[in-house]
C-alpha cells in the first residue's frame, strides 16, 4: 500500500456468478468466439461478401517520424490491430489487448488511476510508465491516462522493445500508437448499440464528411455504463459500477497542395466505484467476500488537443506537432478495505502536460533514408493526499483525539531531446538494409513536497522541503535487416533502453527520498516469412534483455506506506511467434505464443533478504491466444452472411511479489462472437469467459493481509450496427 502516488496495488474478490446451465450450453454451442489479428494480419471476414486474401504488402506502418514502412520490412516486432479486428473482438480499451498481443500485460483492478503496461516483463505500477502510449502522434506522459475507451479508432500498433531512438521518454519496454480515423471523401454516419448482462450499455455516434475539396471534419460520440461485477457485502451494493462518455472532433485542411494542417480534439468523463478487493489466505487460497465500510470512488476528466502541421518540399518532408493534454481526477478509498473504520483517503490531482516535436526526412526511394527530429515537453502536476483516521482507527492507533495526515506535491518536470535515425537500403546486396540511430535526452524534475499531519485539532508539519533532480542520456541503436526473397526476411537488432528517475512520496529516509533511473540493453532478432501464395504465415522473434537498476515499488521500513527502489540487476528473455493459416476459402486460423522469463540476478534487498533467482513480479510466463473465423455466405431474405469468430486464451502463471509468495496459475478463457450481416446493418452475439473461468487479476498487501481482485465473470451482450450513408 502506498501513501502518497495511489497507483494502487491491491485487488479484490469476486461475487460469484450463476447461471442456467442450459442457457451457457446454448449460448456456447452457437457463439463462436472472438478473433485475432496478429501482426501482420488485416482483418478478415466480415469485411464484404467474399473474404479478401490476406495480403501482408498492403499493411504499412505510419508515423511522424518515419516514412510508411511495409510491416514484414521492419527490423522489430510489432503488432497491428485495425478498426475492423478491434471491432470484431469488443476491443475499446488497451485492457482488452491483454490475450491478443504477445508477452503483453495489463493488469484489471483497482480503477482507471492506475493502468500498468508491462511488455516482456518491463513495466511500472506506480511513477512514469515504461511503456510509451501515443494518440495520434501525441505522447501520453501519465498511466492514469493510459484506461480511456476506445472511440473512431482506425487502428493500433504495438511495438516490443525500446523505442528510445525515435520516441525516447520511457519507452524501455515497448510502445503503443493509437490512431484515429481520418476523414472521409465521402459523407458517412454510423451507429452502434450495445448491451449485456451486469447492468451494461454503450452507444456509439460517429460523422465524417468533406467541407470542400481542401478540407474535411469527422466528429464522435460516445456514452457508456456498467452496473459492476462486484458486490460490497458490507453495504450489499454494487462495488465498481462505472459511467463513461465522451467526444471527439478531427479537423484536417489542405492549405496547399504541399501543406497540410491536422486539428484533434478529445474529452472523455468517467465516474467509477471501484477497488473490488478482498481478503485471500493464502494457504486454502479462499477468497472472503468483499467488506468495507467506506465507499470507493474515482472519477476523471481528461482533454486532449493537437495541431499537427505537414509541408513536402521538393526531395524533404517537414512535420511540427503540438499538443496539450489536462487531467484532473478525484479519488476517495477506504484504504484499510475491512469494515473497520480505521482510514480512509482523499486524492486530487490536476496535471497539464505540453509537448512540441519538429521532423524532417527525406522521401522514399532514396539509398540512404533519414530522419531527425526535436522534443521538449513540459509536465505540471498538483496532488493533494489527505488520510483521515475513523473512530477504530484511532483506537488501533493510540491517537489522542481526530487525526489526518495531508500531503500536498506539486510536481515540474520538463525535459528535451535531439534525435536522429538513418538506413542504408541494398547494403552490398539487394534486400540487406542497416540502421543506425541515436537520441540525447535531458530531463529535469523539481517537487515541492509539504506534509502535516493533525491530531486532536494540533498541526504540525513533518516536512516542507525541494528536491530537484535531473538527467541526461545518450540513446543509441543499430539494427541489420535481409530480405532474402519475396517469402522470407530476417532482422537483428540492438537498442538501449532507459526510464527516467523521480521522486517518492511517501519516505522515512533522506536517501529514499528519490530514485535513480532505470536502464536495459535489448538484443532481438526474428524471421517473418510468407508461403503458399499468402496462405501461410509465420512470425518468430527470440529475444534477450539485460535490465539495471531496476525501479522496485516495495514497503517503507515502518510497513505503513510504499515507495520505489533500484534493484540491482534483472534478466528478460523469451520468445514470439505468430501464425495466420487460410487452408480453404472463408476460414482462417492464426494463433500467437509469447514465453518470458523474467528474473532477478542481483537483487540485495536487506542483509538477510536476497531475491537473486526469483522471478520478476507482473510478467507472464506464456501468453498464448488460438482463434478461428469462419463465413457463411447466405444472401437470402436480405440476410447476406454469417460470420463465426472463436478465440482461446491463455495466460501462464504470473507472481505477484518479489518473494514470489504470491501468484496466479495459468488459467484460460474462452470468448466467442456470431455477426449477422445484411445490407443495411449488422448484429452481433457475443460472450466473454463463457466457461466463467475464476482467476485473480490482481494482489497486494496491506496491513500484513493479503487480497485479491478476482477476474470479472461470464459477460453476455449484443451489438447493433447501423452504417448511415
């Protein structure tokens, strides 16, 4: 349990959850499940009448820093999703990639507060993030941030590895780019209803359409809720219900034929119960049922702006985005989650984040491509944390009378950086490319940290101090790439990866009053290869990463509150592979497999505690994902096909702790979907974990006990879709 920075580490029990039996054997026998697009993969079948050959040419990856990349040319591993696979598979959040992406990891407990990243066992639960999370082309600086639902979303890109060179601030294990869909040539409405079991409703309402031939707009809407999963036996209410809408509007103008300006705009509300935990023993591993006596809530509002500005000049392409993002939430929590009133705490937050970035690179077809760029940013964060003891509380304690502590931060952290990247295409023979990179990174971070407590009505103030740090760091790396036929390439690369230091917020010790920056040396090569005329895919990656100065969110000498610690010396390795299979016409199989090992082989916690040889907590041992899809041409009664979508969903056994006393086994799920089509609309059947599989999301301590978040049950629902020419 943490004091001051809430990223919270706890989770919760679950009610359990019935149903008729010959109802799950219906619904199982006609809903076929969910669907997967793999790197390189563009969503199949339900796209027209006749299921269009896969074709990994066609899919290409764009960014401001690069020319658009064929996918099986890159030297990286890399995942695409497009709107039509996220569509197919319920996906509207980064939770829901969780299965469907290699040796990728996101926790579900607590709130939207807090929102991990871990991607090959890299990851951070509280601070900075070390996944790096951008939205068209705008950088994302805070995990609170990182749980929005998805709206008009056009498709997403997760990269694995650093990503320093070109994207640099705390990108060490990966990066994920989420892009919005552009407007149209054409006028175009849609509509999209859905509902389901546990209290569930979304709609969804988007527009696009041109203004004049320079100049275009689409605009999105959307407003969901949820009557939670979660029962608080204390109160008998539900304990995570949650209300979500929001809008956004992209605005693009050509102001020349060689000039173009982009305008986004983005808000989204949510109003959320939650923090479902509950007490486990962990010798029976029995799950008790959720009780506390205060009730628990997040709401946030976050609004994103940016102008994006794109000049060609003759042989040189030129790229500015700017970009503004504010959030602001509220939280209140009953922090020691029993149904004794011992405390609970108050948490606002208000954060205003700019950034500005400059490109320049030359044209495709060049022997030599190039880019190089400039960042700045600046990040502003207030937090207010204020415990209030209840009336057990302080009799547990031994407090003479009321009692509070209040801590108030205010954060500055602004940094800048120099990039630049460039690629030999048809090095000594045709087909082999290398690439070189490098990046310099400042960064500096001022916290104005006051703290005080009240008790019986007598402040006094336990701190009021500045701390400053600051960083610079030098990112290189270097990448081979061989096209050895039209079938078949291959790619090594090594790139150094880096997460900056910070502050922490609840500390007993000068010296743990910050930490140092983390660093890893990533070193990955892999095959991709195409055969039988596109009907067989294979993707293969081995990778290897060498992990220093860990940052370790572990208890404070006292036990009452956390805060993050450097280890010593971490070791990440493991494999991916990735396979599409089209064996006949309509039916597709495609399965990916992501193993990791993830340990730590220099960690001296104290004199007589050494983790050396344990496993590093919150990384997967397996991720492994198997679907199937399959269309039927009907075209009769305007009903023109049926399309089945099956998914299976592994996850192998994950600790919780650095004592790796705590963890979860593998356990599986299996979710499923049937689409109608016709010619004006489309209606979906879906089901989540229909086999109602029971597994924790989530551990923590607190108080010397142990809890749990246990995963949200079976999930039954509908979709109607009504495309508005």
């Amino acid at each position: 349990m943490q004091f001051g920075n809430y990223n919270f580490q706890f989770t919760k029990s679950i009610s359990q959850f019935t149903m008729n039996k010959k109802l799950l054997f219906l619904i199982t026998g006609c809903v076929s499940i969910s669907y997967f697009a793999m790197a390189q993969y563009h969503a199949p079948a339900s796209d027209s009448a006749d299921l269009k050959t896969i074709n990994l040419n066609e899919i290409v990856v764009k960014s401001s820093r690069e020319n658009s990349v064929m996918i099986k040319n890159l030297a990286s591993s890399i995942t695409l999703m497009k709107a039509k696979t996220l569509d197919d598979n319920n996906i509207s959040s980064l939770k829901d990639l969780v299965g469907f992406v290699p040796n990728f990891f996101m926790p579900d407990y607590g709130s939207r507060l807090t929102s991990p990243v871990y991607i090959r066992g890299i990851g951070s639960r509280i601070n900075s993030p070390s996944i790096g999370l951008y939205v068209d082309n705008v950088p994302y600086f805070e995990k609170s941030a990182f749980d929005f639902e998805f709206n008009d979303i056009d498709r997403v890109e997760v990269l694995r590895g650093p990503q320093g060179t070109s994207y640099g601030r705390n990108t060490m294990g990966g990066l994920i780019k989420v892009y919005t869909k552009d407007p149209t040539e054409s006028r175009e409405t849609k509509l999209s209803l859905s509902g389901g079991n546990y209290g569930y409703f979304r709609s969804d309402l988007s527009h696009s359409q041109p203004l004049s031939s320079k100049t275009g707009i689409s605009a999105s809407g959307f407003y969901g809720r949820s009557g939670g999963y979660f029962t608080n036996e204390f109160e008998g209410t539900s304990v995570d219900k949650d209300t979500y809408f929001g809008a956004r509007i992209k605005l693009i103008h050509n102001i020349t034929d060689r000039t173009k300006l982009q305008f986004t705009s983005g808000y989204e509300h949510s109003n959320q119960g939650g923090y479902p935990y509950a007490q486990i023993n962990l010798e029976t591993k029995e799950v008790s049922p959720i009780n506390y006596d205060f009730y628990s809530s997040y709401e946030r509002d976050i609004l994103s702006n940016a102008v994006n500005i794109e000049h060609s000049a003759s042989d040189l392409i030129l790229q500015s985005v700017t970009s503004h993002q504010y959030l602001k939430d509220d939280q209140n929590i009953d922090q020691d989650f029993t149904a004794k009133s011992l405390f609970f705490v108050n948490q606002n937050t208000n954060q205003n984040m700019f950034s500005q970035e400059f490109t320049i690179k030359n044209k495709p077809g060049h022997k030599i491509s190039w880019v190089a760029g400039a960042f700045g940013f600046l990040q502003y964060m207030q937090d207010n944390v204020t415990v209030t003891y209840g009336p057990d509380g302080i009799i547990a304690y031994k407090l003479p009378g009321d009692a509070s502590r209040i801590k108030n931060y205010d954060n500055i952290v602004k940094g800048g950086a120099l990039f630049g990247e460039s690629t030999i295409n048809d090095l000594l023979v045709k087909g082999l490319k290398f690439t070189a990179g490098i990046r310099f990174d400042y960064e500096e971070a001022i916290q104005d940290y006051f703290y005080n407590t009240v008790t019986a009505g007598v402040q006094k103030t336990v701190d009021d101090s500045r701390g400053l740090v600051n960083y610079t760091e030098v990112l290189p790396k270097a990448s081979l790439s061989y096209n050895i036929n039209n079938q078949v390439s291959t790619y090594a690369t090594v790139a150094k990866g880096y997460k900056t230091g910070g502050f922490n917020t609840t500390f007993e010790s000068e010296e743990d009053r910050s930490f140092k920056p983390e660093f890893s040396w990533n070193y990955e090569a892999g095959i991709k290869t195409i055969f039988f005329q596109k009907a067989l895919l294979m993707n293969f990656s081995a990778f290897y990463i060498d992990w220093k100065d860990q940052q370790i969110y572990q208890p404070v000498p006292s036990g009452q509150g956390s805060m993050l610690k450097n280890a010593g010396h971490s070791v990440s390795k493991g494999f991916e592979a990735e396979i599409i299979a089209k064996p006949f016409r309509n039916f597709s199989i495609y399965t990916s497999y992501g193993f990791t090992e993830a340990r730590f082989t220099e960690y001296q916690r104290t004199a007589e505690i050494n983790y050396k040889g344990n496993y590093i907590p919150y990384a997967p041992g397996n991720t492994l994902q198997v679907g199937a899809d399959w269309a039927l041409n009907i075209n009769k009664r305007g009903l023109q096909k049926i399309v089945f979508f099956a998914n299976y969903q592994g996850q192998g056994k994950i600790y919780w702790n650095e004592e790796n006393t705590a963890s979860q086994d593998y356990y599986s799920m299996v979710n499923g979907k049937i689409s109608f089509l016709t010619k004006y609309t489309r209606i979906d059947l879906w089901a989540k974990n229909i086999l109602n599989e029971e597994y924790h999301s989530f551990y923590f301590t607190s108080l010397g006990k142990s809890f749990v978040q246990v995963g949200k049950p079976v999930q039954l629902g509908a979709n109607v879709i009504i495309p508005i020419k």
